[in-house]
C-alpha cells in the first residue's frame, strides 16, 4: 500500500552481490513475482479483516468490542504485510493506490507502468476475493454468501471519500518527502484510526470492497452498495491527489543575487 516502491525500499540488489556500471539499468523484479506479491497481499489483508471480524463476533456480542477487535487486527496485520512485501511490488493491495501511482508517473514521477497497473488490479481483485473465501472456509461459514449489509446511506459514501483522500495524502505524501520507510506504520496506523473517525470504516480499496461483499459477516457489504464505494473511493484519490499537489507543492529556489 505504498507508492513508488523502488525508492521506498532503496536498492533491490543484496549487499553481497557488486553494484552495477554507472549507466547500466538496475535489476527489476519479475513483473510475475509483483503480480503475487499483490494477489497474496491483497487476499492476506482481507483475509485478516473478514477472520478477525468472524472471529470477534463469536466472542462478544458489543458491537463496540468488536469493532475494536476487527480494527487492530487489521492494524498488525496490514503492517506487517507492506514490511513484508513492499520491497517485491510496493505493497499497494489497493487499485485506488495503484491507479494514483501509475498517474503520478504519466507525470515524470517514480511509479508503476501502465502494464504494472493492467496486471496490478486485476491481481488485487483476484487476491481479496480469495482471501474472503479463505476466512469463511477457516470459520466453517458458506464458502460463498453475498453480504446483506447494506452501506448505501449518503454519510457512509462521504466517509469513503474522506478515507481514500486521506488514505493517498498520507502515502504520496510520504513519497514527496522521502520518508516512505515508515510506511508499514504510518499506513497501517491511519487505517485503524480511520476505522474508528470515518462513518464507513474505512474500507478505502475498490478490492477489498469487491471481496468483502462475497461474505455475509461482521465485515461484509452487500453487492448492491460495492459500486457506490468504489465510485468515492476513486473520488477520494482524485481529492488526495488534489490535496498532495496544494500540500507538497515544490518550493522555488531563491532568485540569484547579481553580484557585487
């Protein structure tokens, strides 16, 4: 779930093995390894946030417990898998993030190619759904159940927005200004607290929207609300970019005093 990957983990070459020729282009990562990287990132995280909520539901009956249960659940889990696989494909787990990442590099910016974005997404989507199927078979629920929990209420679709902006001003901005290695906390951090402040919980990820909708759970939401979330949540993107550009705007170098 973090942009620009390569600068976010510096090099990918092993300290053991020679530096190459100035000039010469850097080992990449096999696009395949990225591509698994997200699919198992991305069916981990939601595997994490469907068990946990199963799991907290079956413990207590506070709905404010098990909120709290689901929500640092997601906090560890979240940011032990961007530690673990950043540095294979920037750990985004999020089309939303991929989306803005490949945009800002149309740009001139660090980032995904546009081929990285195409295997990306559909990786991403693949991942969440298989990661809710995962949490049900491990809880002995129906493999397959489309959620009936319905978030199409106005306040909800706003707090989808809310959390993406956020969501992207905090990892592109954390990009702008080359501190990109707290991430896994910083990331992970502003999920479990917008978990808590956005009426929504913080989905903020078209995929995991996508797979949270195959589980009828404490985690769910029915097919009929998906399209609505992942419309603002690629609002919210568009907002965060928006927000990084007047936020981190570069400054400009002092003019140059004539000489003496």
């Amino acid at each position: 779930m973090t942009a620009t990957h390569e600068s976010a983990t510096g090099s990918a070459i092993p300290a053991d093995e020679p530096e190459p020729a100035p000039g010469a282009t850097p080992p990449r990562t096999p696009l395949v390894a990225k591509a698994a990287a997200e699919l198992v990132g991305t069916a981990a995280l939601v595997a994490v946030v469907v068990g946990s909520g199963i799991q907290a539901t079956e413990l207590t009956h506070d709905v404010g417990l098990q909120l709290l249960a689901n929500s640092l659940a997601t906090v560890f889990g979240l940011g032990v898998l961007i530690t673990l696989l950043g540095p294979v494909s920037g750990a985004h787990f999020n089309p939303a993030v991929t989306l803005a990442e490949w945009w800002t590099a149309r740009r001139g910016a660090a980032g995904v190619t546009l081929r990285e974005a195409v295997v990306y997404v559909p990786a991403q989507i693949v991942g969440a759904i298989a990661g809710a199927v995962l949490a049900d078979a491990m809880f002995g629920e129906q493999l397959v159940k489309w959620s009936t929990h319905d978030r199409s209420a106005g306040h909800l679709l706003l707090g989808e927005v809310v959390a993406t902006a956020g969501l992207i001003l905090l990892i592109f901005g954390l990009a702008r200004t080359d501190r990109l290695r707290f991430a896994p906390v910083a990331v992970a951090s502003y999920i479990g607290a917008a978990y808590w402040f956005t009426s929504s919980t913080s989905f903020a990820n078209p995929a995991v929207t996508i797979g949270r909708a195959f589980t009828d759970t404490f985690a769910g939401i029915a097919p009929g609300s998906v399209a609505g979330f992942i419309g603002m949540q690629l609002v919210g993107a568009v907002v965060g970019l928006a927000l990084v550009a007047l936020v981190f705007m570069p400054g400009r170098a002092p003019a140059e005093q004539p000489a003496a």
